[in-house]
C-alpha cells in the first residue's frame, strides 16, 4: 500500500470542508467513550464529570468484589482463547491456499469473508437449532464454534496482508538453496509473519470477547461478559457499570494501539 | 532443470505465489479445507437447516419441531406488522449507509490524497480501533450524551437555549441512527480508502497540470475510480446494520424494532418456525444483494490494493 499525498496545494476550500467532516466523523466514534471514560472516574453516585483532582478509581475496586462479574470474565477469557487459538492456524492456512491458488481465488476469498456479513442473530439462531439437533449442549465450547465463524474472515485477512511481505524471491532463494516446501515455510515465511499472526490472534480474541449477539444464542447457564453487561445496562445505569465500560475499552483499545504502533515501526525499519 | 528455470523467469506478482503451489497444485485446496470445512458445518449447514426447517411446524409436545410441511410461517411473515418491522429496518440500514458513505468518502479522500503516510496510517489506525472495541459499550456511551441529564441537555440548558431537556435525543431513531453510524463508519472507510489507494498519482497530476483545480480533480478523475469503493462501503454497512439489534435496544424508543428483535421476540413464543423463516428470508435476500454487487464491481478486486 502506498500512501503518498497526491494532492498538494490549492484545494479551494476542499481540503478544510474534508477534514472537518474527518474531525467530525473522529468525534462521533470517540467522544462518547471518552466522556464514558472520564464519567467512570467519578467518585460520586451521580453521573458527569469531576475536575482531574477527584478522579477516583473506586468503581474500577469496586468491580473486583463482583462474583458475577469473574464469573463472566472467566468465561469469556476462555471462548476468546480458544476462538483465538482456532481461526489463526485456519485463517494462516486460508490465505496460504489463496497464494497457491491459481483459479476460483476471488471466489474462496470471497466465501470466506462472507461470513463477516451473516448478522450474529441468525448465525446464532442457525448454530444453535442445530447444535442441538446434534446433542451439544451449550456452553462456553459452542460459543467458541460460532464465534470461529465470526473471526474467521478477518484472521485470513491479516494473514493475507502479512504473506504479501514474503517476497516470492526470498522463498526462491531457500528452495535453490535446497530447503523444501515446508522447510522454507517453517524457517522463512513464519518468522517473517510472526507479526501478523500475532495480531490474528489478538484480533480474533477481542472480536470475540466483544461479540453478543451471537453468544446470546449459543451460552449455556454461565454468562459472557457482553451479555452481564447488556443486561446490568438495561436494569438501570450504576456507577459500576461505567467502570466495567471503560476497563474493557482500555484494554481493547490499548492492545489495537499497540498492535498499530508496531506495525508502523515495523514498515520504517523496512 | 530448464523448466524450473523458466519457471521462475515468470514474473512473480500479482499472480498467484509460487512458494507453495507452484509444482504442487493440490497444496492450494488442501490448505483451503480447514476454512472450507468451518464456513460449510458452522455457516452453510446450518442456515441450510433453518431454511429447510422453516417449512416445518411446532411440535407442542416437545416444544421443538416436527417435519410436518407447511406454509405458515411466511403466511404469518405479513401478519401483525412484521412486514413493517422488514421495511423499517431496511429504511434505517439505508439511512444509516448513506450517512455513514456522505462522512466516509471526505474521510477518505484526507487519507488517499491529502495526507502524508505517516498521517494517513494515524487516520487509517483510528477509523479501525473502534471495531476492536465493545460495540455495547459504544452504544451505551451515547446514553450518557444524549440523556435528559447528558452532556448536550445539559449545555443546551446551561446556555438558556432551551427550559427543558430534548426529550428526542435519546430513545429516538435519531439516537439509534447516530449510534449506528458511529458504529459502523469504519466498513464504509475502508473499501473506499482501498479504492483510493488503486488510483494511478500520475493521472491526479496530469490533470492537475492540464490546470484542472481540486473540484474537478475530485469530479472528474477521483469519483468514478473509487466509486466502486463507495457502492462497496455503502453496501457494508447497509448489511451490517441490517443485522443488528443492539443500538435499537439501547438507544431506540419503546416499541423500536428491528428484525433481529423481532426474531427474539418470535423465540420467546417458541416459534421456531416463524424465526427460521425470517431469518431464511433475510439471508436470501442478502446473498442476493452480495451477488449482484460483486457481479457488478468485482469486489474481491478492492483486496488487491492491500497487495493480497
């Protein structure tokens, strides 16, 4: 991808009318969050913002006391590992068999990236009536199976992108050296992926730690965390409820930045 | 050994790799089985299932299914203003695409043209972060906004320009409509900023020397390069916001639903049969639109920017 400013100079207005829309579009997606953030940080039951010297992690505490909230935590932690564990072997797999195929390429990529697009109701509903058709009864093991769907497509994307990076020369080079196919896989194209494929991985379980409408269908008793949440939201706002907001949006946010800024040293070393 | 030679005179890209399937075809489809064999038993089996079983009736006695062949269930989709529920969620779905295409495409035109790599790469970075995140919470979020007592009744009132909270902010199709385009603007930005990154800079300059100016560029050259971005970007969102139910059931009024509502509420009355067949009938008719855009724009075409 090459990103070099096309357009320079005059721009009669346009490139002030295009940026504020961009500032704009920036706000809607993080302004709420943000205020969420600082909200979370008030010490008082009532909701709004208190000056930066009252910030107060008291509800972030207060949330270690919640047998239900763990109980959730754990949940989740284990469908997204296992999720996670699952779609970045088959998405690395994918998109090694999309370098390798030479007709019906467009037609596999798009098969596997449609299922980004089947809402999370019906595929929950679909893999449900059949799991139970089938004698599995629900539990953290069935979410994990539907969210692997749901993960998929963007895991072989991140492969994909990462493969791109192999030059074909450097492969060429193991194999006239003498390395077979899966030697220079393993000693070439691997390490050179390492990057991505930890991103698939990351990618995949936070996906899959923030995804309900699926879980809704395919849990079992035990609660995932967006379906605690989705139900402490609709039963009245707490302070606690803030705090869990925000600790799960630091932490999704914090692993995405990090993965981005390593991406970006990762191309001006290149 | 010539052959080989010969082999790897071919230019490399954008074909197909030869690292692993060049002497050995099968590899591709063996490595694409895994993903096959997930998209097949855990997508394709199952929608099948519930497309077949949405033909079939309830069972009272043991509140599941039995194969007794019926038309009812999409005799029953025009009944008690499902049809409406259908139609509501589209127009909002459409609504909501086209407001998030009107803010993608500047977005990504400061991107593609107007920034330098390192900003465009910041940009990209902060339009995909949030799909990383808590859809619930984004949407939660905006309570805390457009609420009686959030941050913009509170300036309104604070400044005299109004007595008493907006009552139409929150639980409101506007407060569903901004949550959903907030949430999904990232699928709107980036097929079009794929599209933005296949423009050829030789052709903007040549025009650009020709003496044309930033709106003609824009007009004349930008628009129809990436305009099978834009439909592609449109068409993300458009289906995602189709399946959704989460902005509607926290940020939507009473009685605001959807179609994904509606089919939890169906299963609340153990209407298997009712929900397999509104669920049937949404998937065909995405399927369908999916086929026809990718006819159209060859979609799988938006990856190659990507160097894919």
């Amino acid at each position: 991808m090459s990103f070099d400013p096309i357009v320079t100079g005059r721009t009669s207005g346009g490139r002030l009318l295009f940026t504020t829309i961009t500032a704009l579009s920036l706000a809607i997606m993080y302004a709420p969050v943000l205020y969420l953030l600082l909200a979370s940080l008030n010490p008082d039951a009532q909701l709004g913002l208190v000056p930066p010297s009252r910030y107060s992690l008291k509800w972030y505490f207060a949330l270690l006391d919640d047998g239900r909230l763990a109980g959730a935590l754990k949940e989740s932690a284990l469908v997204g590992l296992a999720t996670a564990a699952l779609a970045t072997p088959i998405g690395l797999s994918a998109a090694l068999a999309y370098r390798a195929m030479t007709r019906l390429r467009g037609v596999f990529l798009l098969v596997i990236l449609s299922a980004m697009f089947v809402p999370g109701t019906i595929e929950g509903l679909g893999l449900s009536a059949t799991l139970r058709v089938v004698g599995l009864a629900p539990s953290w093991v069935t979410i994990a199976i539907g969210h692997l769907l749901w993960t998929l497509p963007f895991a072989a994307v991140v492969s994909l992108i990462g493969l791109s990076a192999v030059r074909p020369s450097t492969i060429a080079a193991a194999r006239d050296l003498g390395a077979g196919p899966i030697r220079a896989f393993v000693d070439i194209t691997l390490p050179l992926m390492r990057t991505n494929l930890i991103s698939s991985f990351v990618f995949a379980f936070l996906l899959s730690l923030n995804e309900q409408a699926r879980a809704y269908y395919l849990a079992g008793r035990q609660n995932t965390l967006p379906l605690y949440m989705f139900g402490a939201m609709n039963s009245g706002a707490s302070p606690t409820i803030y705090a869990f907001s925000g600790a799960i949006i630091v932490i999704s946010v914090a692993v995405v930045a990090l993965f981005f800024a390593g991406l970006v040293g990762q191309q001006s070393r290149r | 050994m010539v052959a080989e030679i010969e082999e790897r005179v071919v230019p490399h890209e954008p074909g197909p790799d030869e690292s692993v399937g060049a002497r050995w075809r099968p590899a591709g489809f063996l490595l694409a089985l895994p993903s096959l064999a997930v998209f097949v038993g855990v997508g394709f089996i199952p929608l099948a299932l519930i497309a077949m079983w949405s033909f079939w009736s309830f069972d009272p006695d043991t509140y599941w299914i039995k194969p007794a062949w019926s038309f009812a269930s999409y005799a029953a989709l025009l009944e008690n203003g499902r049809a409406t529920v259908f139609l509501r969620t589209a127009g909002l779905a459409a609504l909501t695409a086209t407001a998030s295409t009107l803010l993608a495409v500047p977005a990504a035109a400061v991107v593609g043209l107007l920034s330098g790599p390192r900003r465009a790469a910041l940009l990209l970075a902060l339009f995909t972060i949030p799909f990383f995140t808590s859809g619930l919470v984004r949407a939660f979020a905006w309570r805390l906004v457009l609420g009686r007592q959030g941050v913009i009744n509170n300036a309104l009132m604070s400044l005299g320009i109004v007595e008493t909270p907006v009552e139409w902010l929150l639980f409101s199709d506007f407060a569903v409509l901004l949550g959903m385009v907030a949430a999904y603007l990232p699928f709107a930005i980036v097929p079009i900023v794929l599209a933005f990154a296949r423009i050829e800079h030789s052709v903007i300059r040549a025009s650009q020397d020709l003496g044309a100016g930033f709106w003609t560029v824009l007009a004349t050259i930008v628009l129809p390069l990436v305009l099978p971005g834009i439909v592609a970007g449109f068409l993300f969102v458009f289906v995602v916001a189709v399946g959704t139910s989460m902005e509607i059931q926290l940020l939507g009024g009473a009685g605001a639903s959807s179609i994904s509502i509606m089919i939890n509420d169906v299963l609340r009355v153990v209407n298997f049969p009712l929900a397999f067949a509104i669920a049937t009938v949404v998937i065909t008719l995405l399927t369908v639109l999916i086929i026809i855009a990718n006819r159209a724009l060859r979609l799988s075409r938006l990856f190659e920017s990507l160097g894919i």
